[in-house]
C-alpha cells in the first residue's frame, strides 16, 4: 500500500500530543516537581486555613512550572518540525507485510513491524511508535476510505506492541 501526503506542523504536534497521551506516566516524571509543589501547597491550605493565601501563592507557583513545561514540550516539537527531513515535502508512504516506509528526496526511514511498539488511531492520523521514543505518523486526510480500512487490516494481523485502533465508523 503506497500512500502520499505533505507532512504539516499540526498532523506532527497532534502526533506528539497523542504520544504524549499515551504514555503520561512516563512525561509524568518530568512534572514530577511542580506536581509535589501543588500537592504540598493543597495539603497546607486544608490543614491550615489561616495560612491559605500564602499556600496559594506556592500553588500559583507549581501550576505556572507545569503550564511552562507544557509550553517548553510545544516549543520543542515545533523546532523538531522545523528539522525534520519530512517538513513540507512530499513524503511516500508504504506500507507492507515487512515494514512501515517513509521516504522523501534523499532520506528513508524504514521499521518493521518489530521495532514498532505503540500503534495508535486518532481521528487525525494513524502513530506508530519505536522504543527509542521515535514516532513515524499517517495522515489520515492523504488517505482514502479503503486505504484506511487496509491499513487497519495490516496492523491487526502484522503489528507485535500495544495497539490502539479506533473503531471503523470513525
């Protein structure tokens, strides 16, 4: 199955985004901090109300590190866009029994459906994952219905990690 599409910023930060949805309690080790700073400010606001619009000042805190952080992930995906050998371009696509290909001028990256540990559906885009973090995405708009329905089908009967499908009606 050969499939091609243009690879836009916002296919790549949805596909960041569902990685990260995903895999939360790994990303949750990173908020560990600002999550402890919340916690311990709650905690002194219920045991101690007089105290509260201090606490509240520490909460303040904890919750700006987070959004921050979430700001910093965001900023991070937008400079890997802005790298990526796929930005803008022409990407082709296929996908077999063997691997998962995508290719575009002089660059390749090939899996096979071994090193690919994470396979999820949104209603966007189709995200294959690697142990290594790496992701590889499909746009689902570059796709017509049966193509959709036969990449379904490859990855039920090839795929090996934890896989996430939506259902047909989606």
């Amino acid at each position: 199955m050969d499939i091609h599409f243009h690879m836009n910023e916002a296919d790549y930060v949805s596909a960041n985004w569902a990685y990260f949805r995903h895999h939360w309690l790994w990303f949750l080790y990173g908020y560990s901090l600002p999550i402890g700073i919340s916690g311990a400010a709650i905690a002194v606001m219920l045991v101690h109300p007089e105290t509260s619009q201090d606490a509240a000042w520490i909460l303040s805190i904890g919750i700006g590190l987070i959004a921050y952080i979430l700001i910093a992930h965001r900023w991070t995906w937008h400079r890997q866009f802005q790298r990526s050998p796929f930005r803008q371009r022409l990407v082709s696509a296929t996908i077999n029994g063997d691997s998962v290909r995508l290719s575009v001028e002089n660059h390749e990256v090939v899996k096979t459906w071994s090193e690919l540990t994470d396979i999820y559906e949104s209603h966007r885009l189709f995200l294959f994952g690697t142990a290594k973090g790496k992701i590889l995405l499909l746009p689902k708009a570059s796709m017509s219905e049966p193509q959709i329905k036969e990449l379904r089908s490859l990855i039920s009967a090839k795929a090996m990690g934890k896989v996430k499908l939506t259902s047909a009606i989606a």
